[in-house]
C-alpha cells in the first residue's frame, strides 16, 4: 500500500517521493510532490486557492480575471487570486525591468516586427531574486518589441 495524502493513494495518482534522512537519522522528513493537474500544476498549489476538486479545469481558470490562468500564474509564481499580481515587463530608457521571483528563472526575448513572429533571445537563465530586476538592452532600435518568459524552478 502507498502512502496516502488527502484519501489519494500514491500508487494510484503517481505521486513522486523523496524522503531524506537526517544527519543523525532520528527522523525522516518525506516531501510529496504532485499529483498534477493540466500544465504540470500540482494540486496542492490550487488547494492553497481554495480549490478541491476538478483540478483541470482549475488549472485553466483566471479566477482574477488579469489575463493569466492559473497555470501561468503558478509558473510565473504570482498570485492567481490577486488581479494587481502577474508577470509583467516595464521599460525605462534601455532598461528593462521587472519584479522577480526567487522560484524562478527568466528569459527575455525581442523582436523587431511582429508580424514575421521571430523572437531573439536577449539573456536567458536570470535567476529570480525576490526583488526588481534590471536588465539592460544597449541596442537602439527604433521599434522593438520584449517579451518576459518565466519558469517555475
């Protein structure tokens, strides 16, 4: 029998475990991760939102109505019940900026016409510190265009 979290057997949902043990080995601290809804979401983070059940549609669900469903809001690491709280990106002079989390990594990409839809990584891998990150573009174009990407570490 596997362990059981919230009447969901791991066996059945695929939970994934990893237990560690002390230095001492007086205690064992195991850490459940998963299961997961639609775009990797694990259910635990939407119970946090006050959701228990249907956990797919969940995932797809804009709850505060900013744009961003549940799913990017996880990645993003913003509050999906909060409709000031998402990703977004601001621009001063040749700096970029933007509120950072420290669950995640960023990457920054930029074109110079939409409509051919080629982006070009600026800088990549900007680990996320908690606090507003600056991010130079020393490129004087007269259009670009910049789009944040974030991933949950």
């Amino acid at each position: 029998m596997g362990i059981t979290h919230g009447g969901l057997d791991d066996e059945a949902y695929g939970y994934n475990i990893m237990t560690s043990v002390s230095q001492h080995a007086d205690w064992i601290d195991s850490i459940l991760f998963g299961p997961f809804a639609t775009n990797a979401v694990p259910y635990s983070w939407l119970e946090e939102f006050g959701y228990t059940n249907n956990y797919d549609s969940a995932s797809l669900a804009d709850p505060d109505e900013d744009g961003f469903a549940n799913w990017q809001e996880y990645q993003a690491d913003t509050i999906p019940t909060n409709g000031a709280d998402y990703l977004v990106i601001g621009m001063q002079s040749n700096q970029l900026t933007f509120v950072s989390s420290s669950n995640c990594v960023y990457e920054i990409e930029w074109c110079d016409n939409l409509s051919s839809n080629i982006w070009n990584v600026l800088t990549n891998n900007i680990s996320g510190t908690g606090y507003v990150l600056n991010v130079a573009d020393t490129n004087n174009a007269p259009v670009r265009f910049y789009r944040l990407n974030a991933e949950r570490k």
